[in-house]
C-alpha cells in the first residue's frame, strides 16, 4: 500500500469518528476540499459510499463501517511495521575509542553517559592509548573508530582527519613541603636537581618537557617512571620527586592542598587536544554524534 493510499486511510479513519469533515480537516492541518477529495479517492478505489449526508450531518453507511474497522486494522499494522523497521534501523554494534588514561578517567565519563543514552544498544568499548603515535597507527589500521590524542597543534597525519577541541594545561607539580613549592620561580636546571616521575615515554606532555629539557642542554637521569597516573600522584604526595602532568588530573589534589603547583619561569610547549578518525572510514549515526557531542561539550 502506497504513502497515498495510507494517507487516505488516516483521513477517513479520523473523518468516521467525528463525523464531521470540518472538524477532520482542522485536526489534520488539512484543507477540507483536501478531505473531501481523499474520501472521494477511495470511494472510488473500492465502489462504494463511505457517508451518506442526512440533513446537515453526516453518517458512515454500511460500507463506511465495514470501511472503519478494515482502516484501524490496516493502520494499526502500518503502525506496527514501521516501529519494527525503526528498531532495526537503531545504531547498533561496536564503537571503539582510544584515549591516553587522563582523558579516559578525568574527561570521557561524560561522552560515554552521552552515548549510552542515545544508543542503548551501542557497546563502547574505550581503549586506553598510552601514545598519540599507537592511536594513530591504530586508526589507519582499523582498530579505532575514534581516538582522542593530545599533540601540537600544528601536526597532522594526511590520511586522518582531525578536529582540535582545545589546549591542554600541563602542570609541575610537588608534594606541599618540596623545597621548590614554595618559590614563586624555578628554572629547569632546579628542576633537573630533584628526581622526576613521569608517564610512559610517547605520552605528549612528556615529550614536550623532555624537549625543553633538550633545548637546554639538560639530560634527565633520576627519572621514576610509571604507567598510572593515580600512582604518579601518591609517590609525589610522599615526597618522592616532581612530576609534570594535565592539571585536570591534579586539580582536586592542588585546591585540597595535598599536592602544589611548580612555577617555572620557562614555558613549555602545551599540547592540544584533538579528535580523530580515519579520512576514509564511513561514519555511522552515532559516530557524527560523538563528534558533534566533543565539539560542543568538551571542546
């Protein structure tokens, strides 16, 4: 059954319970010369009078009434039809999500409570990326949908496209009673005196510190390395050495005063975040929604 032929159903459908063409039309935002000529349709189709007009009111014939009860049926199983395509239409499937460990717990909560209640049936699985470089081998290679990385802004890989959403603040940091918390400026050669712990090698805020330790001719040896953010901060609240990490990830620590704040009187070079995904990859409903989602909530 042709979107005509249902149209006309629906008309008549409404037209036999208020009996009243007028009112048919004014409920469905419809001209009544409209109405009228959708009745006139399928009385036409089917050979028969569907109203029959005694006086100034109107009355479903016989026709009309057998008419009425095939058209709630028939529009009830257009109804049913239609949920059923939608539903199988719904995003379903996998959307995979790399990201370093910072943005997985301190940023993404948030987009994945988004995207759990748009796309119930949506299984997001968030990998955590340890690198910027692993993120993008991992979307040229199919094993991402979606990365978020931080980097300079002015890199780019030609086969991703990229979205930036934001500069990141990158924050030295030290246990309250360090010795170089309570300067008002510390140079790089200070910091290099103490031990430092850091993220795994690759991470991009650790690169930038290490190149403007190198553009200074200073080589780090007493380096405490770890994969885990959460420990990097307690080793540093237990007075073990400095470390330099995204302050949305020592912010609650820096306002209690578990951790301070080092000032550098050299900056350093703050990496970007960015969203990305491969150039030539179809992207899915729920995919231009997370973009969408990253642009405007987390951008």
């Amino acid at each position: 059954m042709c979107a005509l032929q249902i149209n006309n159903l629906k008309t008549f459908a409404v037209a036999a319970e208020t009996l009243n063409f007028t009112k048919t039309a004014q409920l469905l935002d419809y001209a009544q010369s409209s109405v009228t000529a959708q009745i006139k349709a399928l009385e036409k189709e089917y050979g028969v009078d569907l109203f029959q007009r005694l006086g100034k009111r109107i009355y479903l014939t016989e026709a009309g009434m057998k008419m009425q009860s095939y058209a709630k049926r028939m529009l009830a199983l257009h109804e049913e039809m239609r949920q059923e395509f939608e539903e199988e239409q719904e995003e379903k499937g996998t959307l995979l999500i790399g990201a370093c460990e910072s943005q997985c717990i301190y940023r993404l909560p948030e987009l994945l409570r988004f995207i759990r209640n748009q796309y119930p049936q949506v299984q997001v699985i968030l990998k955590p990326v340890p690198s910027s470089k692993t993120s993008e081998k991992m979307l040229q290679e199919g094993e991402l949908d979606l990365a978020f990385i931080m980097e300079r802004d002015d890199q780019h890989n030609g086969l991703l496209e990229a979205v930036s959403l934001f500069q990141e603040k990158i924050v030295l940091i030290s246990s309250p009673s360090h010795s170089l918390a309570v300067h008002p400026s510390n140079s790089l050669a200070e910091v290099m005196q103490h031990p430092l712990i850091l993220t795994e090698k690759g991470c991009a805020y650790r690169t930038e510190l290490e190149q403007a330790l190198q553009n200074q001719s200073l080589h780090p040896e007493n380096i405490i390395e770890f994969g885990s953010i959460e420990a990097i901060k307690q080793c540093v609240m237990a007075g073990l050495g400095l470390s330099y990490l995204p302050l949305m990830t020592v912010e609650k620590e820096l306002q209690t005063g578990e951790l301070s704040a080092v000032h550098l009187d050299e900056p350093i070079t703050q990496p970007t975040t960015k969203l990305l995904w491969h150039k030539n990859k179809r992207l899915s409903k729920v995919m231009h929604d997370v973009i969408d989602f990253a642009i405007k909530q987390i951008g």
